[in-house]
C-alpha cells in the first residue's frame, strides 16, 4: 500500500476525512489477511526507553486507532510502537459530525472528535487478541459527564482494566475537544491525579510482578510557568515518560475561515508549538524523565528537529495522513 498511497491520496481526499480514515483501516486490515510481515528495516534502530525495549523509535499516536482492532495492520507499516485510545471508562459519542477537517494547504488537521469510542471493556477484548512481541500503549481519559473532582475515579477504572494487556499507558490531561480536561494540568488537580494513578501502578506491580510505566500527554499550548510547575510534579511523581505534545487551540497558522472552528489543530501548524514545549520540558527535566516528541512530523528533517529538542521517542498522526506510510520507513531508517 505504501508504494500506491501518492496515487490513493487524491481519491481518498474526495471523501470526507473520517469516512476516508475507515477507507484506510479496512484496506490496511485486507492488506494484512494476505500478507503479514514486520519489515526487515523496522528492527535496525533497537532503542531502550522507559523500562521498555522499542524496536525503533517511531510510534503511532494515540487517536488513530481508538479501539485497538487494526494492530496486526498498523504494524506492518513498520512502527516501533502503538498507542491506542484515547479511552474512557464509559462508551461515548463524541460530538456530532462532520468532526474531522482538512486544511491541505497547511498539512495540518483540525479535529473536534471529543473521545468517541465504545469503552474499555471493548478495548480491552481487542488488546487480548494484540500482535505478541510488539509494544501497545493505551491513552486513558475520564468520559465527559464526568466532574473534574471525580476524574480520578475514571482513571483509575481505566488503568486497571488495560494494564494487563498493555505496555505502557499514558495519562491524557491535555486533549481540549473534551471540556475542563485541560484544568487537570493545574497542579492541584494535577498532584491528586498523578498521585493516585501511581499507586495504582504500585499496586499492580506488587500484585503482578509487573510494572506498567506511566506516561503523561501535555498540551502544546502551556506558558513557561506552566511547564515548570508541570516538570517539578511529574519529577517528584517519577513519571515514566512525558507525550509533547497533544494538538493545540491557537489559530496563528491556519486559514482565517477556521480560527472560529471549535477544536485542536495537528500537523504542520503546530509543530512549531510542539517543538518549542518538547524543548521547554527537555530543559526542565533533562534526561530525568523520557521525553516523546508529537506534532507535526512529516519529514525526516521533522523528526531529525524533534530528537535534536530533546524526544527519545517519536509519534506520527497527521503525517500519515499527508505523507502516506512511506514516512514510517523515510524516518526509522534515517534517523
């Protein structure tokens, strides 16, 4: 499929973007009932981050595959690792359609999804049947009609249904299609959330024997004072990762017709916010904490930018989209 996509991109494009995104899924999962390889390529860059051993350093981010059941088929574009989600305890919908948007000339995406999925229960069926040997995170959030004063209890239901079946999870206080998500990142809601979640990660371990890191996903869109509070809690809560960044809401680089759109922006628009906040947070924790760098990859010349600010591990989304699965192999084997 990854020699075909500059000619599928065209046809693809014509049809509304979330109808186009199941296109692919179905076309990929056809692709892998009759043929099933992991690249040769993909297994040339091992890499050692977070207590895991990741093939390579390339991922799939959270949101493309929200339900776990296109695994065997995103692997065999070559990714190192793939996060699934985001999640919620509870099924939701997510706002209405249309929800997902081109701005092709910016290579970037606007997406007001809001979580629509089907729950953890139906997740965690999927992640039974995941590929064997290869790395699963899962993106857990609490359901929107849930208080901010009670999203620990979401968490908390959601990391102990996943963490048998998963890698690693990360902890999405950032996402801004849900509302209030984004004052989990204050640090008083910020300290209880992380708390909490860690003990529940301590627990497992002493019941399992197994230790499931943690990892946490931040908005692009934090001032510097907001990464120093940040960076001093997820220190002292010996976080296991930090995601930078998640899409942003600022407009300064889309077209006037979609600065009044509700949502988060990816792609090219936001890389510059993203690269500048993985940069910030380096300088804050140094090699304390793994940083993974998300946000307007579609070059290795990106990618190449995002490990120079400081990223261990990398993410793609909307470069998928632009780029085609190409990308996947372009950086793995450059970087």
């Amino acid at each position: 499929m990854k020699n075909i996509y500059p000619i599928l991109r065209p046809l693809l494009f014509m049809c509304p973007p979330e109808a186009a995104h199941h296109t692919v899924l179905n076309l990929l999962d056809l692709k892998a009932k009759i043929l099933n390889p992991y690249p040769k390529w993909a297994l040339q860059t091992p890499q050692q981050v977070a207590g895991l051993s990741f093939p390579n350093s390339v991922g799939l981010a959270a949101g493309f595959d929200n339900h776990a059941a296109h695994l065997p088929a995103l692997f065999q574009l070559g990714f190192g690792f793939i996060e699934v989600g985001g999640i919620t305890p509870q099924a939701q919908p997510g706002h209405p359609k249309p929800r997902l948007f081109r701005l092709s000339a910016q290579q970037s995406l606007l997406n007001r999804m809001g979580f629509c999925n089907r729950g953890v229960d139906y997740l965690v069926e999927n992640l039974k049947k995941r590929p064997v040997g290869q790395i699963v995170g899962v993106n857990i959030c609490k359901n929107t009609n849930t208080p901010l004063i009670d999203a620990l209890n979401d968490y908390l239901y959601c990391f102990d249904r996943v963490a048998p079946f998963c890698d690693y999870v990360t902890i999405n206080i950032s996402s801004p299609n849900t509302a209030g998500l984004r004052d989990l990142q204050h640090s008083d809601y910020c300290r209880q959330l992380l708390t909490g979640l860690k003990q529940a990660q301590s627990d497992y371990a002493h019941r399992s024997q197994r230790y499931v890191p943690l990892w946490v996903k931040v908005a692009p869109d934090l001032n510097s004072e907001e990464i120093r509070m940040l960076a001093d809690i997820f220190c002292a809560q010996q976080m296991d990762a930090i995601v930078a960044t998640n899409t942003t809401i600022h407009r300064e680089h889309v077209p006037v017709e979609w600065r009044d759109q509700p949502g988060g922006i990816s792609g090219r628009a936001l890389s510059a916010r993203a690269d500048a906040v993985l940069a910030a947070f380096y300088q804050a924790v140094g090699e304390t904490i793994p940083l993974v760098g998300v946000g307007g990859i579609l070059s290795l010349t990106d990618a190449k930018r995002k490990r120079a600010a400081g990223a261990k591990l990398l993410q793609l989304y909307s470069g998928l989209i632009y780029e085609g699965p190409s990308l996947v192999k372009e950086i793995v084997t450059g970087l």
